[in-house]
C-alpha cells in the first residue's frame, strides 16, 4: 500500500516551520504559501511548505524591516 501523505492544519505547519500562525496567515493573504483551501480550513502538505522554503520562497514573502 502507498504511503499517503497527511494534510496538515495552520497550527501543524507553523509548528513544523517553527514560526507563528500569525506569519502564516500574513503568507496565506499575500497568496506566496504553498496552500490549499478546503471548505474554511487552510491545509497544507508539508513536502510542498518544505520545497518552498528550500527554493528560498519564504525568504522573498517575509516583511522587509528597515533598521535605523
């Protein structure tokens, strides 16, 4: 039998990527988070979230901060 991948939920992947759900959510309205929409809920496959942070996508969404 194939081994299925499981969906994870916000909380799961911010948890796996260790950051807040609050970037993720930021992630999810900018449209750069590799994301599916099911019903409500925002689940994610966690090979997809991993591809794009190693591609240095994450890197490119995050807020830019001006240091003075």
């Amino acid at each position: 039998m194939q081994n299925v991948e499981p969906w994870y939920s916000v909380e799961q992947i911010a948890q796996h990527l260790g950051i807040s759900k609050e970037t993720i959510y930021r992630w999810l309205e900018k449209g750069k988070l590799p994301a599916h929409r099911i019903g409500k809920l925002w689940k994610f496959k966690p090979s997809e979230v991993d591809d794009w942070v190693r591609k240095g996508q994450a890197d490119q969404s995050s807020e830019k901060v001006e240091l003075r």
